[in-house]
C-alpha cells in the first residue's frame, strides 16, 4: 500500500506524461496538417522522384493543376450545396502544395541543382495557376485563401523568374560533366 505521499507522487508523476504525451500528439497532428492537402498516392510521387528535381518539380505541377481544375470546375459548373467550402478546401490545398513547392525550389536553388528542363513549365503552369484562382466570385468563405495564394503565385512567379536567370549563369559558369558521348552525367 502507498503511503499518503508517495500516492501523489504518483499522480503527479502520471498526470507529467499525460501531458508530455498529449503535447507530442498536438506536434504530431500539426504536422500532419500540412501533408493533408496532398494524397497518399500524391506524397509517394514525391518520394519516387526525391532524387529527379526536374521531375519533382513537374509532379507538383501536376498536383497544383489537379487543385486548380476543381477550383474551376466547382466555379463553372451548376451551383450546388457546399461549394464554396469545398472552394475554400481546393485553395487550402493549393496553398500548402506552393508552400511545399516553393520550399523545393529554394533547396535546389541553394544547392545549384539543375532544374533549367522544369522553370519554364512552371512558369506557364503559374499563371494558369494565377486566372483560375480569381475566377470564383467573391464569397468571405474563401477569400482569405484565395489572398494568401495568390500571394504564393507571386512569390513563385518571382522565384521561378529569378531561377531561370541564375540557373542560366550558373550552368554556363560551371557546366555539368558530360560521358564520353557528350550527355550530361546524372548528379551523385
């Protein structure tokens, strides 16, 4: 039998680790917020082309242009019940994936990783991106989304710009080694 003293020991000791644990659970499902906007077919994509910029870049190209096709096609199509929520999800979405993207093309831009094959497509890909963003009229359902995205267009329309110049100048500074057939090796 536990003393008086030791009994609240005890208690306090379990009442420590509840929190603990509830607090690494509130890290743990935050995180996991971010990764809601994209599918698990989607982040395995991610994971297959971890090692292929040019191809992690066009993957999310796609995604982003998966988000802004129902954008569209929940603005154009007949009006149904929830669509604006549904809107506000989409533009979540897109949100978090230019997030990730942006994120991406920071590190390869660091790292002098050669993505000059996928700045232009992305650079297309934007203001695609940009028209099909502003097309839902106003509604206060999603508003604050669609701001904080377009915002996120302009910083990857400025990256990408920015990109393509110094991808330029680096690469003709410092070309990649070629076989001895003249083709470029693949990064170690």
């Amino acid at each position: 039998m536990l003393s008086m003293g030791q009994e609240k020991v005890r208690r306090l000791a379990a009442s420590l680790l509840a929190v603990v644990l509830l607090s690494g659970l509130g890290v743990k499902m935050t995180a996991q917020g971010h990764t809601d906007a994209l599918s698990d077919a989607e982040i395995e994509q991610l994971r297959d082309t971890n090692r292929e910029p040019n191809n992690r870049l066009l993957a999310f190209v796609k995604f982003l242009d998966e988000r802004t096709t129902r954008i569209h096609d929940l603005t154009v199509k007949p009006r149904r019940p929830g669509r604006e929520d549904d809107i506000h999800e989409a533009m979540e979405q897109f949100l978090s994936i230019a997030d990730d993207l942006s994120d991406n093309l920071d590190d390869y831009d660091v790292r002098h990783l050669d993505v000059r094959k996928s700045l232009p497509k992305l650079q297309k890909a934007i203001d695609k991106w940009e028209e099909t963003l502003r097309l839902p009229p106003d509604d206060g359902t999603y508003n604050v989304s669609r701001k904080l995205a377009l915002e996120s267009i302009r910083d990857l329309r400025e990256d990408t710009t920015r990109m393509i110049d110094s991808q330029k100048a680096w690469f003709l500074a410092h070309p990649p080694p070629k076989d001895t057939e003249g083709k470029p090796l693949p990064p170690s």
